[in-house]
C-alpha cells in the first residue's frame, strides 16, 4: 500500500525521493535494507541482522496496532524522512530535524488510537524508548504487539543476541520495565 502515487498533495521532489526509497533493497554491505532508523549520520537505512548482529545491547519491537491505512500512511511519513538530518538536540519542536524516537513519534503518534504524550527534558519536548515502552505497558487495551526483546547473550564470547518472541517476548519487556511501571514511593 505504499506507492509515490498516494503522495496526492506533495511535491514531485517528495514523490521522487520517496520512489528512492522504495526501491532502496540492499545496503551497500549487501544486508536487507528494512530498517529506518535516525542515527549522528542522519536519518538512513539500515538492516535488523546487521544490527542484531553488531550494535545491539538490547532491542525492543513494538508492532503498532493499526489499520493497514494508516500502517501505509506511516510509512510513507516514515520513508520521507530518510535523508534528513540528526536532532543532536532532541527538540520535537523542531521538525527540520529529527532523532531516533522523533521518527516513531512523526509516523505513528495520532494514527489508530495511539497518542504519545511528550515529556519536557532540559527545557525541549520530547519522546524516549523508556516513554514509549511504558506508554505501551500502561494502557488497558494495548497500542503495540510487542514482537521482540533481544538482548545481548552474557555467555556469548561473541556478543552474539538472545532473541525472545511472542508471549516470552512481552513478559520480559515487562520485566525490564519494571521497576518504572512501580508506583513512586512516598
């Protein structure tokens, strides 16, 4: 569902780097491209295994719970941002740039019944992981299907993941979370 040509109202330039994108399958070290994600070098493409297999301490994936509608418009949004430059500053009030969970917060806030609440931090508004997840564990009817938890294996020599999915996954990011979904003592 997500083509150049639902980009009705934009401009020709949007619609070419969004046909860019949709084309963009491999990374140059030959790994998928099937991640968006917004690092110092701006926001970019990169791959789930390269990270699983370099970069990760810890990964959470949340699925929205949304309609295939509004899955297609957020990735639009989403696809749109790449190219864009890193928020060394995290201000959400600033879109002309954009950090990790900035992306999350611009393709998905305000689709299906999903509405983040930003957090002043140092005088700017904005949106952590720990938000996120803790948004997601706190509601009554849950905004996200949590897909999985990976975390580095302390007795991999290689730094290698242990990925948990389904039910296992939910309940350990329950864990990890924990000690923030306690209420605050007196």
């Amino acid at each position: 569902g997500v083509t150049p040509d639902r980009l009705v109202d934009t401009t020709e330039s949007k619609r070419r780097t969004l046909a860019q994108s949709l084309e963009k399958a491999k990374l140059p070290s030959g790994y998928d491209a099937d991640v968006v994600e917004a690092v110092a070098e701006g926001v970019i493409f990169n791959s789930l295994d390269y990270l699983l297999k370099n970069h990760v301490n810890r990964m959470v994936v949340l699925r929205p719970r949304i309609t295939p509608e509004d899955r297609a418009g957020a990735l639009l949004a989403t696809f749109l941002m790449v190219g864009g430059q890193y928020d060394f500053n995290f201000d959400f009030a600033d879109v002309t740039y954009l950090c990790c969970t900035e992306v999350i917060y611009r393709s998905i806030h305000k689709r299906g019944t999903i509405d983040f609440t930003l957090v002043p931090r140092f005088g700017v508004q904005t949106l952590c992981a720990d938000d996120i997840m803790l948004y997601h564990l706190r509601q009554e009817q849950p905004k996200f299907d949590v897909i999985l938890v990976a975390e580095e294996d302390p007795k991999s020599k290689k730094h290698l993941a242990r990925v948990e999915t389904g039910p296992e996954a939910a309940s350990r990011l329950r864990e990890l979370m924990s000690a923030k979904l306690a209420p605050a003592g007196p």
